[in-house]
C-alpha cells in the first residue's frame, strides 16, 4: 500500500507540474504586457528639482538643449520618469567614481 501511495503521490506532482508550468508563463506574458502599458509618472517642475537636487533654470537649460524632454498641458509643464531616466547617462570613466 506504501508504494501505490508513493507511485500515486509522483504521478498527482507530474499532473500538477503540466498543469501550472502554463500558468506561470502565462502570468510572465502578463506582467510584460502591464510594464509595456503602464503609464510614465509624470513630475512637475519642483518634484524634478528636488529629484535632480538642480535648479528650475537649469532644468529649463536642460529642456532647451533637449537633454531633459518635457511635456506640457497648457500652461503646466511635466517631466515623466522616462524621460529623466533617458537623461541620466553612465560615467565609465573611473576618474568620476567614489
């Protein structure tokens, strides 16, 4: 009786693994899909100030060069996170690292 349980208890892990393999990719496409369509936070003016620890003339300066790309609605002007990403470049150099 011990080795029918045994036999049973790998065949219930084998139907168990073919049935949730599947699932677990599928979930994977899913969050890929959600990343893909989730929306950039957008920062205002001071919120990109504090986060680049700069001034609004220099994020202004920064717009004009276009390093940094803002988005308007009217008046109001906004950085997404994308774009501040974008902007922020690696120093390979080692004579900038700590």
């Amino acid at each position: 009786m011990i080795v029918d349980k045994h036999i049973l208890s790998e065949i219930l892990d084998d139907k168990l693994e073919k049935f949730v393999a599947p699932l677990y990719t599928k979930i994977a496409e899913l969050e890929a899909e959600l990343e893909k369509r989730s929306i950039d936070h957008l920062h205002t003016i001071d919120e990109t100030k504090e986060r680049l620890k700069c001034d609004e003339s220099t994020l202004y300066r920064w717009r004009i060069k276009g390093v940094l790309k803002a988005h308007a609605i009217e008046s109001r002007v906004y950085f997404k996170e994308s774009s501040i990403q974008e902007a922020l470049i690696l120093i390979k150099s080692k004579k900038y690292l700590l």
